[in-house]
C-alpha cells in the first residue's frame, strides 16, 4: 500500500490551501473526482484527481466565501471485512474482496470526505 505514499504527502501538505475547482464525473464504468487547490503566488496550485471513487461527501456554512482546507488527513484502509474507520460514514459495507482504498478527510471551515481505489497529485511545475 505504499503506492498511496507520494499521494498522501503531497494532500496532507495542502492545509491552508482553498478550493478553487470541484468536478464530479463519470468516466466509462467509474466515477472520477477532481479538486483543484490553490494558495497563491507563493505556492504551486495542486489538483487531487481520485478514480473509482466509493465515497464522497462536502459540506460548508451557507453564504460562506472561500475558506481554506484544514486538518487535511489521509490514510490507506487494507481490503478488510473490519467496520470502518471512526470519522467515516460510509454505509456500505466494508469487505476483505474491495481494493486498497484511500481516505482523504478534511475538517474545519470546509469539511470534506473522499474514498477512492485511485488517487493522482498534481503539483503544478514552476
């Protein structure tokens, strides 16, 4: 599972950054997330890209303006027929037959939740 490793440094380095770009899509027989972040001048934009996605949920206050990612945390969840992790609310059931998955979560201004078999990070070249 340490093919998730690069991933979760980059996403967990990504607290502060706001969330200029959300696209929800299927493609083919699957469902694609893409999250596009952005600090500013000063750091690179970084986008998440996530494919088979299980699990997706966000949430914000009304009327709220931008407000950045904090508390950015992931973690691999091994094929296992144990309950799911605390936090996540997922209600089917887990199961020793599903891939490794990767848990993206997200508290504070913005809460954020994603489980997918895939995940991509984009870190923009300067």
């Amino acid at each position: 599972m340490t093919e998730f490793k690069r991933f979760q440094e980059v996403a967990e380095s990504c607290e502060g950054y706001l969330i200029e770009r959300l696209s929800f899509s299927r493609v083919d027989e699957s469902d694609s997330l893409d999250i596009g972040l952005r600090w500013g001048p000063n750091k690179p934009d970084v986008t998440l890209s996530f494919l088979n996605v299980y699990y997706f949920v966000m949430g914000h206050q009304p009327g709220a303006g931008a407000e950045p990612l904090s508390e950015v945390k992931t973690t691999v969840l091994g094929p296992s027929d144990e309950p799911w992790p605390e936090g996540l609310a997922f209600e089917d059931m887990r199961s020793a037959a599903l891939p490794p998955l990767i848990w993206l979560s997200a508290s504070g201004p913005v809460q954020l939740d994603v489980l997918a078999a895939i995940a991509t990070a984009y870190v923009e070249a300067r």
